[in-house]
C-alpha cells in the first residue's frame, strides 16, 4: 500500500511557524524572569564627571545591599541592586547623602534576563499600575482660567493699539463675568473704533465686536474659537505631561484625555510618588521682560526680593515655549544656575533685543498657579532675575541666582518639557504599594494556569489525538501572544489584561473545537481523513473569521475610547485574536494535516 507524505507541501508553513514561534518565545523568556530593583545615578551638571564604580558599590553596600552590576553610560549609571522596594529606598537615601546635590538618584529597574537575552534587546512585558504598584493621577485642566488668561492678553492688545494710534478718551476694561471686554469711546470715534478693532482681529482671530450704543461696544471670543481654543489647551496639556513624564525616566507610563477636561496619568512602578507629583503638577512658565518705559500704557509691576518695585512691558520679548533646551549647572562661584538654548524664533528675538538694549536690564519672571484659602486657583509670579545685557546675545543664555541645585534641575526639566497654557490641578491621587501588585500578579497566574488547566484536560479528553494538537496550538498561543505583548513598545499587562489572556485562551478553543466537529462531519459522510481535514478548515474558516472580525472591532473601540483597566483588557484581546488566528487556523491545519494521515494509514495496516 502506497504511503501519502504531505510534508513536502507544508514546507514553507513549517518554515513560518517556526521562525515565528523563534521570535516570539525568545521575546516571551525575559517576562518569567521579572525585573531587578535599580538606581540612576546623574550628574546636575552634565559637564561633571560620574562617580566611579567602585565607589557607587562603596556606598550601596553601606547599607548591606548586594550590587548585582552596574551599567555606565555617557550620561549616567545605573545600579542594579538584589533587594525589596526597602532596600531600595535605603540605597538610595544613602547615596544622596554621600554624593550630596550635585547628582540625581532616581528609582529605576532593569531586566533580570540572562545577558544575552538582553544583549538581543529582549525585555520583560511591562507591567500596569495594578500589577507593578506606582502613582495614580487624575488632573483638571482649568479652561476658564485660561480663558480668562486669553481675554486679559486680548485687552492688553487692545490698549496698546489704542496708545499706538492716539485714541484719546477711549477705554477697555475687562468685564465683572471675565468673560467679555468692555469698550468705551467717544461718539466722534466710532470710525476709529472699527480700524482698532480690524486691527485686533487680524493679531487675534476668532474675537468678534458687537455694538451695544453709541459709545459703548463689547469684545469677546466666539464659541468656535473658544471650542478650539479649549481643545488645543488639553493637546498641549497631554504633550507637556507627556515630555515630563518622559524626563522623570518613566517609559511605561499611561498619559490620556478623560472626559472633558481631565486626564488621567497612570505612573507603574514609581516608588516616590512625591518627586511625580511636584513635577507633574507644577504648572510653572517663564517669560523674559524689558523694563517699561515712562507713559508704557499697560505696564506691569513686580518687586524682586530686595523689595524694589519694577515695572516691567506689558508683553514679554519672548516666553517659555521658545525654549528648546534647558539644563542645570553651576557657575563659577558654584551658585546654581540653569542654560537655556532657544529656538530660532525665540533666538532672533532675543538677538534683536539684546543689541538694542546694551547696557539696560532684562528680568526674568516665574509664575505658577496655586489654590489659596478659599480654594480659588490664582496665579503668584516672581522675579528670579534681573540682569544687565552687557552684550549682544543669541540662543543661548543662563539664568542664574537660583535658590539651590534641585530647584535649577527642577526648572530645567520644567522647561525643557515645556510650560503648561492652563493651570491643572490634582483632583486624585492613589498609591498602590508593590506588595498589592505582586498579588495581584499571583491571582492573575493562578486564575490563567486554573482555565488553561481544565481546558487542556477536557480537549485531550474528549478530541484524543485531535486534542492534543489542540492543546499543542493553544499553548504556542499563550506563547505567542506573550512574546508580541513584549516586543511591543507601548503595551501594558494590566490585572483586566490578564482576564484578557483567560479569555483568548477560550477563543482559541472555541477556534479548534469549531473545526473538529466540521471534520468529524466529514468523516461520517465517508471522507478520507486528508479531505476531511482539508473540508473541515475550509468550511469553517468563514464562520472563525466572522466572530473574530466582530470580535476585533469591538476590541479596536474599547482600545479607542477607553482608559485604565478597560484599556488594558481590550489591548491583550486584540492581541490574543490575532495570535488564536494564527495558531488555532494556520499552525492547527498544519498539525493536523501532517500527523492525522499517518495515524490513519497506520490503523489500515494493523487491519489488513
């Protein structure tokens, strides 16, 4: 009897489930060996050199911690410590006080991975905040303060195109509400009015005029300005939170817009939720002023702190957001200090201004906002610096006078973030301790190996051979899925993404069982086994595809218009429908294909 090998034409599938699976697996591996605790070591000044090594497991060791290694780069160092969150914390209190404030410790991890997993650039999967303990936020995003930031920037452009045009006995004035500018003119200038007001609308589109009597008319923003007003306020909130996440070292931190005008930031795996806080919700900004001149018509006041009363323009020759890069350092006398490097806007002004004003002084203001007694949020400003140009200048300048070497990092990476339009506040505030997470962690496993358990058990139970291809594919499923969450560079595990996992792992079941009851169909009809096969994968492919496709969508919406935990459930769930795709249809057909033949041909010889 003539023997039928299918292998030659399954080659290539072989082939693509086997570099597949490869891949994949080796990205799986770094999850099960988890991460080690670590600390970043950086110097305030980037001209100043690092300790050496031997010194950084000197002073960790102070406090009998064992170094596992550690890893120097240009910029910093990172030290991989054999500890709990405790041992952590203590290591790092240490090394503060040895290096003092001349270097930054931050909290960190690092892979516990064999090296060259990790030399291939393979990681754990990252952890959410349920899972891994951190910060949660959730801020406000005070629009109306920031329109009425806008409408008193509008007045102050409205009075200055009065002086300039020599509009005498005219006034603007902002209304009680703070929500319009009020407008009053004598009779004989109501012409006039209107080339201010064209004026105006060509330096701030979206503001509209309405007449409310001969000498009197009103100034405010429209409603489609303000709509996009408010929408690009929350874009450029959700950037400048993003960026300084980003220079707090955070890479898996979760940033989004939560109803109108709240977003919530999820920080994993941070262990001073302090350091977050004041940087995440400083709403801090820098603008650079030229004294007033005498009869400046909207001039504002400042006193520094000698108490000198300054007055200073009404605009400033340029803000923050010209900023491109800010770093912290000190002079020559060791006082604390911050270079700032502009862009090319803020660059040629301030070259323009400088060789015009030689010899006279810039001031430098730092404002923020803060909630006062009656819980009203109002805006304080200081003056930081007062200083002499003494000579034409370009992109790059240092402020200087800074009250310590954290306030000047701090600043820096304020600015090197960028300033924040709207004032924000923190509405909540939540710590999850690590302890909580690495229980969740064990449920989650558990509730994972108890689901894959019975099914593994009732498909070889109830399908024999056919089970165990079944259970062969669903566990290259589980590893499949694993690896891509891994490679992946913005997926999270969260506890609901778990719950994600026991569901993928009913799918792909669901995928196999469909499929063998179309071949057991065929095989009653009086089919070969190699038809029934072929039958049955073609037959129910369609219907596999359906429900996965619906499936996906839904998966896709949640994924769009989620946050938090329901985020991280449909993220694993898209990805586990790809992967059950994958192994339950493509690498189940080629497993079938290849064994269930020979097992029958051997059946027909032990007959015969």
């Amino acid at each position: 009897m003539r023997k039928t090998n299918a292998k030659p034409k399954y080659t290539w599938q072989i082939l693509v489930i086997i570099v597949t699976v490869i891949i994949l697996g080796l990205n799986a591996i770094p999850t099960f060996y988890g991460n080690h605790n670590a600390l970043l070591v950086s110097a305030v000044n980037p001209t100043q050199s690092l300790p050496n090594t031997q010194t950084l497991r000197n002073v960790v060791q102070q406090q009998s911690i064992n170094v596992e290694q550690i890893i120097n780069s240009e910029s910093s160092s990172k030290i991989v410590i054999d500890g709990d969150d405790d041992a952590l914390l203590a290591a790092q209190t240490q090394l503060k006080t040895t290096l003092g404030d001349d270097f930054q410790v931050r909290l960190g991890s690092q892979s516990a991975a064999p090296k060259w997993l990790q030399g291939m650039g393979m990681s754990p999967i990252k952890l959410g905040l349920d899972l891994s303990g951190g910060v949660l936020f959730v801020l406000e995003v005070d629009t109306n303060k920031a329109d009425q930031e806008r409408l008193g920037n509008a007045k102050d452009e409205a009075l200055q195109l009065i002086h300039d045009n020599g509009l005498r006995g005219m006034s603007v004035k902002l209304a009680d509400s703070q929500e319009k500018i009020n407008l009053h003119f004598l009779t004989h200038q109501a012409s006039q009015v209107k080339t201010v007001v064209n004026e105006l609308q060509q330096r701030l589109p979206g503001i509209t005029y309405t007449a409310s009597g001969d000498r009197d008319g009103t100034l405010v923003f429209s409603d489609q300005s303000v709509t996009t007003f408010h929408h690009e306020i929350m874009a450029q909130a959700l950037t400048t939170l993003r960026g300084r996440i980003e220079e707090l070292g955070i890479t898996e931190a979760v940033t989004q817009r939560q109803g109108q005008n709240r977003i919530r930031i999820e920080l994993p795996g941070v262990k001073d939720p302090e350091q977050a806080k004041r940087i995440i919700g400083a709403t801090a900004s820098l603008d650079f002023y030229e004294m007033a001149q005498s009869g400046t018509v909207g001039a504002k006041t400042f006193t520094d702190e000698n108490g000198r009363r300054l007055r200073l323009a009404p605009k400033p020759i340029f803000t923050g957001s010209n900023i491109e890069n800010a770093t912290s350092g000190r002079d020559e006398m060791g006082i604390a200090l911050v270079n700032l490097a502009l862009d090319g806007i803020g660059g040629k002004k301030m070259s323009d201004f400088s060789k015009d004003n030689i010899g006279n002084p810039m001031v430098t203001i730092f404002s923020e906002y803060h909630k006062n007694s009656a819980d009203e949020m109002v805006k304080s400003s200081k003056v930081i610096s007062v200083a002499t140009i003494q000579s034409q200048l370009g992109n790059r300048f240092s402020i200087t006078n800074l009250d310590s070497p954290q306030a000047a990092s701090d600043l820096a990476l304020l600015l090197r973030a960028g300033s924040l339009d709207a004032p924000i506040t923190i509405v909540q505030q939540r710590t999850i301790q690590a302890s909580l997470g690495q229980e969740n962690v064990g449920n989650g496993i558990m509730a994972l190996a108890i689901g894959l358990g019975i099914t593994l058990v009732f498909m070889g139970l109830w399908y024999r051979k056919l089970g165990l291809i079944a259970n062969t594919s669903l566990v290259l499923n589980l590893v499949c899925l694993l690896g891509l969450m891994a490679l992946l560079p913005n997926v999270v595990l969260t506890l609901p993404g778990i719950a994600g996992l026991v569901l993928t792992v009913g799918m792909a079941v669901d995928t196999n069982v469909l499929i063998f009851e179309r071949i057991k169909e065929e095989r009653k009809r009086g089919r070969s086994n190699f038809l029934a096969i072929e039958t049955g994968y073609k037959e129910a492919f369609a219907t596999i595809l359906d429900a996965n496709v619906t499936t996906m969508i839904t998966a896709l919406i949640l994924l769009s218009i989620g946050y938090g935990p329901v985020k991280g459930f449909a993220m694993t769930l898209s990805l586990g429908i790809l992967t059950s795709m994958f192994t339950g249809v493509f690498v189940a057909h080629v497993l079938t294909s290849l064994v269930k033949p020979q097992i029958a041909v051997k059946h027909k010889e032990l007959r015969s």
